[in-house]
C-alpha cells in the first residue's frame, strides 16, 4: 500500500482500476471492510477505486484522545486531494458514512456524488440499539479485546456473523479488528456522540445521493435510511439482498453492481 503523510500522521491507502474516481471510506472495527471491492470487476474496470485505512486502523497512525469526526474529514479529503485531484465520487460505511456526511458539509466541492451506506444516525431506535452494545464495552473494560468485538459485531451484523462474513473479508481479520478495538472505544464512539447531522444540515447537501440499506439489517439502520430519505429528497434508495449491516462484505458483487450503476448515472463531468 501508499502512504499519505496528513494532519500530523499518515494513511495507508491502496488503489485498483482506472476511470472517474471513487474514494471508500471504511467504518468502525475492521479497516478491511472494503477490500472485496476492490476485487469486484463491475467497478474497478470502469472507475479508479480507492480505500484506505482511517486513523486507528491497521498500519495508519494511529490515535489517542479526541479526533473529530469533522478531523476525520479532513483526512479523507487529503485522500481525495491525492489520489484524485481534489474532486471524486464519494463511498462511506457506517461511521465512514458519517465522515462522508462530514466531508460532503465541509469540502463541498470535493465530493462529486454521495454513497451512504448505513450511516448511524440519530433516529428513535438510537438509544435501545446502543443500550445493546453494553456487553462490548463491559468485556472491553474488563480487558477482553476479542469479546468485545465479538459482541459488537454480534449487534450490528446479527448471530452467526462469522458465517455470513467470513469468506469476504481477509484472512486475520478478526485479530486485526481486536488490534485496533481501542480506536473504537477510545477515540470514535466519544466523536460519535459529539457528532450532530440534523436536518437543517441535511439541506446543505445537493450532490445526487445514493443510499443503502441492507435487507436484513437492524431497524435502526432502516429508520437512518428512511431519515435521509425524508432529508435528502434527492437521495436514491437501494436495499441490498443478503445483508445486515456489513452490506458490502456480505454480498460483494451486489453492493458493486449498485455503486456503479449509480455512479454511471451520475459521471463526473469530462475535463478537455
């Protein structure tokens, strides 16, 4: 992989195909989330995809004490500058997508069109769904890095994750997301409840939106997915088949088929 030195660190990143550029922007516990991507022909044989491992995550800088979701922004248009001249197509997950969100509030200009997938919103579930993730961080406070993260996915992707999601992401993942569970807990659960995206703020977004739900996935991802809609009118729906909230590495080929159908609707403009 590359590196990107940024905002007193540096990111790994890693780039396949050609074509108008697509930033990925992965979400909490694994770094790894979009690989499978970037192994799905329906996108890299038409675009030039790009991911990278945010702060915290594998062999990026990692990070102790407040870093911002607004910061993490910040990061991914250092990422959007590098790697596509400071304008590109847009794909967020979960506490990605809110740093898409973020970006697309701040740097406007860098973000062609929007990708959200199940971004974690504040809708009435909010509360009961994080109320769920108390046996993660008990077994992080006791010291227990692989309960913790068995427990948090066992919430957000439902029982019998391992099942659905093993074959998709890489092998060693799993010790790698325990490697990096103090990034979630110390630095990107504190910035996600700092993080306020209301309505008001909703209305600053016009570029074309595309937003994803998983077929399966927790009413508090499809009450997020209703809210943009209901924010965003020009936000596109698609529910993915076969998927919770891991959506992209539980069915690779669906969620990739998607994104460049909705990217092809919506091409960056030709620089002669």
């Amino acid at each position: 992989m590359e590196r990107l030195p940024v905002n007193g660190g540096e990111l790994e990143f890693e780039t396949k195909g050609t074509g108008e550029p697509l930033v990925l922007i992965h979400g909490s516990i694994t770094g790894e989330a979009f690989d499978c991507l970037l192994d799905q022909p329906a996108l890299t044989d038409r675009y030039q995809v790009t991911h990278y491992h945010r702060r915290g995550f594998l062999g990026s800088t990692h990070h102790t004490g407040p870093f911002s979701i607004a910061k993490q922004a910040q990061d991914a248009l250092a990422v959007v500058q590098r790697v596509a001249g400071g304008r590109a197509h847009v794909a967020g997950h979960s506490y990605g997508g809110a740093t898409a969100l973020q970006l697309a509030l701040g740097a406007p200009d860098a973000v062609h069109s929007l990708a959200l997938l199940e971004p974690p919103l504040a809708v009435a579930s909010a509360e009961s769904f994080f109320a769920r993730m108390g046996p993660s961080g008990q077994a992080y406070e006791s010291g227990d890095g692989p309960g913790a993260v068995r427990e948090f996915l066992n919430v957000v992707l439902g029982e019998n994750y391992d099942v659905a999601v093993g074959a998709n992401l890489p092998d060693g993942w799993f010790d790698r997301a325990v490697a990096d569970i103090d990034t979630f807990f110390q630095v990107e659960l504190p910035a996600l409840n700092e993080w306020h995206f209301t309505e008001d703020l909703a209305r600053r977004i016009s570029q074309p939106v595309l937003s994803v739900v998983g077929a399966n996935s927790d009413p508090f991802f499809v009450e997020g997915h209703a809210l943009l809609q209901a924010w965003l009118p020009q936000a596109e729906a698609f529910v993915l088949s076969g998927a919770t909230h891991g959506l992209q590495y539980m069915n690779p080929t669906g969620m990739a088929e998607a994104l460049a159908a909705f990217l092809a609707r919506h091409p960056m403009p030709s620089i002669v």
